[in-house]
C-alpha cells in the first residue's frame, strides 16, 4: 500500500436493513496535474495526488445532497483532458423517493461547476424525482467533439407517473458543458410487462467505430435489449437492436 485515505460515509435504508455508502463508482486520473478524481459517500468529488493522497486546493467539491434525497454516486467519473472537464453522475439506492438524478460537469482549473443537466426537467434547475443516472462507467466522451453521452434510468413511479417520463430511461448526447441536448431517443422495441416498472438503463454507452462504418453508439437497457444507434443520428431511433434476454 502506497498510501490509503479515509473517506466521509453515510448510511441508507433500503427494505429492512440498513448499508453504509462509500466510494461507489471508478475514479479517475487526471496525468496532466498527477491527480486521481474520486467521490465520498457525501456525494464530494475529491482530488487527490497520485503518489501521495494529499488533497489538491479547492478540493473537495459538493456536488450534490446526500441526505434526505437518497442520491448517490454509482456511475464513475470520466475525465477530458481536452478541456479540463470532469464529469459526475448520481443516481439513487433502491428508487428510494425522492432522489434526483443528474449529470454535473466539473471545471477541474477550478475547481468549479461548469455545468448540469437534470434529465427530469430537461435544464440545468433540478426538477421532478426519478431518471439516475448510474452506469459503472458514468458518461462516455467523444474526443472528436467533446460531446457527452449518457443512459438515463427511471423515473419515479411512487406517485403513479410513468416509468420514462421526461427524459427517463433516453439515450442522451449533450454539449460539453451540459447546456443543450443534441440529440435523444427513447428506443420504443423496449418491452412492456404488467406490474414492472424498472426497464430503465443501468449501463454506460459505448462510442466506438468499426472499419467501413460511421461512428456508432451501443447501450444496453435492463430489460435485456441491446441498442445500437448511429452517433449522427441518436434523435431517430437505433439502427439495429437484439434481445439479449428475456424480462422476467
């Protein structure tokens, strides 16, 4: 061990017992100033030397409330190093309500909020409960644009809305700083089951191009459907997709 570092907590309840949250998502590292990004349990993005674990000045910053909104940091943090942009998602522990998810894109010269984006209201303002974002691998990155990708889960259903309401449960494409959508679709083969309402998107999209073929974007969705959509064209729908599984 190099070196090791405490971290703030906090705990949660989900059915009967009660967990404790700590670092939930992959860091990551910023070569250019040696420093390795990470989040608490408090929803803090941290900034840490890569030899030493020592705090970098001006860090940590809050991103988010940890209590009583139940959200919480699954998805990891993606670093640009074209511009010096850190993105953070949150999403929440069992659809605990109310939780807000959100994308949130961090100034690492500052640091400094850059930017937001609430898929539940469409803007930069938090709006209704619902719509995480928790994909192990947080949002994914051109490096041709800089462009920002993300699968968005599910709203909240406890007051009887629906499941993909807003932009719930959508395969998004935003501008680097999170102010304008360039593109979304809600993949309609996505199967509906009585009684079920968490068909939403767990996964982190996957830019990648092939040889003799446009740049392309895959995302899986929860209910076993594999979606793959051209990266000029997300807003018309997928060009192909398989069911991988069954929902049950």
């Amino acid at each position: 061990t190099v070196w090791q570092d405490p971290v703030p907590s906090s705990t949660y309840k989900c059915g009967s017992g009660t967990s404790k949250f700590a670092i939930g998502e992959t860091p990551a590292i910023d070569r250019g100033k040696n420093l390795l990004y990470f989040a608490d349990g408090q929803n803090q993005v941290h900034a840490v030397d890569l030899g030493s674990g020592k705090e970098a000045a001006g860090w940590p910053l809050s991103i988010a409330d940890y209590t009583p909104d139940h959200n919480f940091m699954h998805g990891g943090l993606t670093y640009n190093p074209g511009n010096g942009l850190l993105y953070a998602v949150t999403g929440s522990t069992c659809d605990i309500s109310p939780w807000y998810g959100r994308i949130v894109a961090i100034n690492t010269n500052g640091p400094s909020v850059a930017g937001e984006f609430f898929p539940m209201s469409g803007t930069s303002t938090q709006g209704a409960s619902g719509a995480g974002i928790w994909g192990p691998g947080g949002a994914s990155i051109d490096p041709s644009s800089g462009n920002v990708f993300v699968a968005i889960g599910n709203a909240d259903t406890t007051g009887g809305g629906s499941q993909n309401a807003s932009y719930a449960e959508q395969v998004m494409e935003l501008s680097s700083t999170l102010g304008s959508v360039l593109a979304n679709n809600y993949p309609t083969n996505i199967p509906i089951v009585s009684g079920d309402d968490d068909f939403d998107f767990g996964a982190t999209p996957l830019i990648f191009t092939p040889p003799g073929c446009p740049s392309l974007v895959a995302a899986v969705n929860k209910s076993g459907m594999f979606e793959l959509y051209d990266e000029n064209t997300i807003s018309s729908g997928p060009v192909q997709y398989l069911a991988m599984s069954i929902p049950s």
